[in-house]
C-alpha cells in the first residue's frame, strides 16, 4: 500500500471491529426480532420490489426441487425459534452437525468409486487402478443378471452379462474379482438387494478359503428390500419373503461378521425414480424405521444391530436444499430412536450415511458438463456431513464409465479434499439463516409423511398398495413437466443446446464377456461334487421352508461348495414364489 497517512484510521478500524464483536448484541430477543422483521417489510416494499419492477424475470416461481416456496432472503426472524442447545455440537446429540466431534479433521470421508463391469477380470483390475490412484474403499456394481438372480447361461441373462456391472454366477468368480487384493485391508460395498444373502456369503466364502477371518471383514451389502419394491423393482420373491432373508442376515451378520454393515437403507434409488428430497428423507428414514422393527421382531436388541444400519443418500443439483436434508436426516433419526425406540447408547443413535452424487443429474448432451454438476453435488454431500462419498463419472449418461472418466471423477473428491479448506471445519453452514430454515421444513414435512404412511396402513402395507411409488411418479412426472415448459433450467437440454456429433469416447462391453462367463460356469460345474452341492440346495429349501431356521448357514455352505447364484435363488422362487406390484395409475 503506498503511504497515505491514514494508519491512525486503520488502527482505529481495527480496534472497532474487536470491540464489535466482543460486544455481541442480543441477535434474537423479541425487540431485535421485531426490527428485523419491519427491516424486512421495508426492505422488500421499498429495495427488493421497486428493483424488480423492471425486471419481471427477476419475480419468478423460486422454489426448490422438492417444490417449497423461497422468499429472496432470510434473516434471524426465521430461525428466531431456533434453540442452538437442542441441535447441539458435532458428536453430541442430535447429531445434526455430524456425526463425529471432528468430523475430516479426524479422517476423511470413505472415496467409493463405483466398479464392476464385464468379466470379474475386468473389474479386478480396475478395483486395483482405483485403489492405486488413491481410492479409499471398493464398491462393486453388478449386471442385471446377477440382480435377478440368473446365472451367466441363463436365457435371460442372453446379452446382459456384463453390461451394466460385473457378473456373478458362482464363488469363482467372487474369488477372481478380489484376486490380490486384502480382505481383511479393505472396506468393500456391493451395490446387490434381491440376492444379497447370497453375494454376502460368497464374499465371506472367499475370505474362509484365504483364512481370513469373517469378524475381520468391513464393509456393506444393501440388501434394502423395502426400496425396490418402492423404487429400484429388482426383486424375486414377495415382500414378506425378502424380509425374511433380511432379517436372516442381520441376525448372521450381528453374530459372525460384527464389522460388516448389513443394510444399506438406499434413498439414492428413491431420488432416481423421481421423488423430491422431502420424499427421499422420508421414505429412506421411514424404511430404516421398518428395519428396526424387523430386528426386534428378531429378538435383538436395538443396541446390537443399529450400529450395522447404514444409509445411502443421493446429491443432485439443489445445493443447499441436499445440506439441509443431510443435517435433517441425522437429527430425525436420533431423536426417533432415543424418543420412540428407548435407545440410549450414542453409537446406536448415529446415523452413518454413503452419498452417491445423481446419475438422473446427468446429461448425454454436453456430457462435459457433468463434470461441473458431479463436483457441486459432491461438495453437497461433504458440506452435509458425509461418511462416504461416490461421484459419478462425466460419461455414464452415455455407458459404464471409462477409467479416463473414472479417474477425473475420484480426482474431483481429492481437490475437495485437499485444496478447497472445506473440511477443516465441521458443519460449515450452520448458522446460515437460509440453512438453518430449511432444515426446520424438511424436517417437519418428512414428519408429516411419516404420519401419512402410518394413516395408509404401515410401511409395508403402503408399499403393497403402491402408496408411496404413486407419491414419487406424481413428483417425477411435476418435475419433467417444469423442464419441458422451461421453469427449470437443465443447461444443454432445454437452455444452451449445441449440435454434437460424438462428444466422447465410452466403454464399450462386448459378447466376449458372455463367452467367457459362460465358460468358466461349465468349468465349475463339471469340477464340483455333484452330490454335495444338490444335498446344500436341500438344506437351503428346508431353512426356506422353516421360518424359525437361519438361512444363512447352510447358503454359506452352499457357495462354498460352489452352488451358482441362479440355483440357490431358484430354490427360493419354489418356496417363496413371486410377486407383482400393483398397478398404481
């Protein structure tokens, strides 16, 4: 600065700014509170009103994505009501402000990529790419075959092996994707619900045959039931079958695999069939709240198994209204469960959550511009509290991912991390006036969904009536419609559009996956002992058949014996049968 004279003023200026914040006035007694709100009236009438006039673009219909209506600005006259001792700190209930006192000063949040494609070769070596480039935990992504619980020979699978994940038809091939890599070293996520039973079994098979131990293994299955009949629809048996495997695995899991997650409770599904973020708070807690009941039905006891209940969350594009259902999310979860449940131990009350930035967020056109939307979502979900974190990659409104892509998208989590100071502090946003209000509404209108879903019957009458899929194919079809009359902007698509010939390069799946899938399974098959893979299928049918027997024992037993995933669900499907949602139009 050249030389003015004036360091007597800065001085000064100085001075009066520590005096002002020592000073700290009463922001929210009833007399500030009244001038803030006549500062408002005149604000808006004479400032905010007489400068829109001229500008009839500037008065639109301002809401956010779930379709709640915002004012210009917020002020401490809207969170006047707030109590700042009944959100509390970081690690003390209700948690709103993170789960831990720390939160990434103490560690990171968990960088899944999503993984799988083809052969079990191919996603083994790109688990080991990503691993090598810094990724933090595994996270594997199935193809609909194995989804559905067919094998690789199947007719049904003719086409699909490998297409929008990797395929799974027995333990060998469990034991090629995790080839060289440390089960007891790393943390493992598989995207998997109607056969998750399975999978988890085969993932602890092939940890058996290395002699690691099952109480070593960390990780989550989904195994979320309740939200594929909402949202997802990949399920095999009725709704009361499933939750009976479910309930199987987290009474398996609670004794023999302690560190192992059993349920990932998914809104991410939930948000991609079209709900709002109202919905997706809503059914994703109200589901959690029907997990615990199965668990106590059980015989367990919250404490035990709410630790192994995990959440998955979607970030799409409405920045502060995803922080605001995150921090909304924690709070109504602890309180329910201290509240309704009686639960008092602190780790019980935690609600530990991946995030998955929008894959419906993504555009073929201008597909470089996901880019820009996967890094916002992504600070999203960081500024919200997330324990894990996945960012989609540029490309996958196109195809399964390039490692290019793949590679840009995790990269997007490091700089995050490591340049933008954002996780230096825990709950950076709260106390924004704007933040702190709008987790109040989410909050009060996720309550209010609960009691409407208590008036229709329960949860899972609600979803055997079509209750809550007609709730999000009525928000799904709101939101289109504001797209196409052009009240939501979606650059690329309705606003900026260019011609494109081929934008980029995608990774293309051929048949020769089928070929060599359908090999290896002739190979199993023929390498076997007939005799006691067909005697563990029997054992499976009679626990099926017996509602007080675990099933997951003589399942463990079955895949180790290498029974494939299409002949242990099929079982099922003659015991259980199938089932058809209803129609909800």
């Amino acid at each position: 600065m050249l030389r003015s004279g004036r360091e007597a003023y800065w001085k000064r200026k100085v001075k009066q700014t520590v005096e002002r914040r020592a000073k700290r006035g009463p922001m929210f007694d009833a007399k500030s509170m009244e001038a803030v709100s006549e500062g408002m009236r005149q604000w808006r009438s004479k400032v905010y009103d007489e400068w829109s006039k001229g500008s009839p673009e500037l008065r639109g219909d301002y809401q956010t994505a779930s379709g709640v209506p915002l004012k210009p600005l917020y002020t401490p006259a809207d969170v006047a009501d707030l109590d700042y001792a009944s959100q509390g700190f970081p690690g003390v209930f209700p948690f709103e402000r993170g789960v831990y006192p720390n939160m990434y000063r103490g560690r990171l949040w968990t960088m899944r990529m999503f993984s799988g494609f083809g052969t079990p070769e191919d996603t083994n070596k790109r688990l080991k790419h990503l691993l090598s480039h810094g990724e933090t935990g595994l996270s594997i992504a199935f193809d609909m075959p194995t989804l559905y619980g067919y094998d690789c020979d199947h007719e049904r699978a003719h086409g699909e092996v490998g297409r929008c994940g990797v395929n799974v038809s027995s333990l060998k091939d469990m034991e090629v994707i995790f080839g060289g890599i440390p089960l007891d070293k790393v943390s493992t996520s598989m995207t998997i619900n109607a056969p998750a039973t399975v999978l988890t079994c085969m993932y602890a098979g092939v940890a058996k045959r290395r002699g690691v131990p099952l109480s070593a293994l960390r990780g989550t299955v989904q195994a979320d039931m309740l939200k594929e009949y909402i949202a997802q629809k990949e399920w095999v048996y009725p709704p009361e079958a499933h939750l009976r495997l479910v309930r199987d695995l987290m009474v398996f899991c609670t004794k023999e695999m302690p560190l192992w997650n059993y349920i990932s409770i998914s809104g991410y599904h939930i948000r991609e069939a079209g709900s709002s973020a109202i919905q997706e708070l809503a059914f994703t807690l109200a589901d959690g709240f029907g997990y615990l009941e199965l668990g106590r039905e059980a015989g367990l006891k919250v404490e035990q198994f709410a630790p192994r209940l995990s959440f998955f969350f979607n970030s799409t594009m409405d920045f502060f209204e995803e922080i605001a259902k995150f921090r909304a999310a924690r709070r109504i979860w602890a309180t329910v469960l201290r509240e309704k449940y009686g639960v008092k131990d602190k780790r019980s009350l935690l609600m530990r959550f991946h995030t998955q930035t929008s894959g419906a967020s993504l555009t073929w056109q201008q597909p470089l511009n996901n880019v820009v939307r996967t890094a916002i979502e992504a600070l999203a979900a960081v500024l919200g509290g997330t324990q894990s974190l996945h960012t989609n990659s540029y490309d996958e409104a196109w195809a399964l991912p390039t490692e290019r892509a793949v590679e840009v998208a995790l990269r997007t989590q490091q700089v995050i991390a490591e340049e933008t100071g954002v996780p230096s502090v825990a709950d950076p946003l709260g106390g924004s006036y704007y933040v702190e209000w709008l987790t109040e509404q989410l909050e009060e209108e996720a309550y209010k969904y609960f009691d409407r879903i208590d008036s229709a019957g329960g949860l899972l009458k609600a979803v055997e009536t079509g209750y809550l899929q007609k709730e999000i194919a009525e928000n799904s079809y709101r939101l289109s419609r504001r797209v196409e009359q052009g009240k939501d902007s979606v650059v690329g698509v309705n606003k900026y559009g260019v011609e494109e010939k081929k934008p980029i390069e995608t990774l293309k799946i051929d048949f020769s996956a089928q070929k060599s899938q359908t090999g290896r399974l002739r190979q199993v098959k023929r390498d076997r002992d007939e005799a006691k893979v067909q005697a563990s299928l029997q054992r499976i049918q009679r626990a099926f058949e017996n509602e007080s027997t675990n099933s997951i024992y003589p399942m463990l037993e079955a895949v180790t014996r290498y029974a494939t995933l299409g002949e242990i669900v099929a079982v099922g499907r003659k015991v259980f049968g199938t089932w058809e949602e209803p129609l909800i139009l």
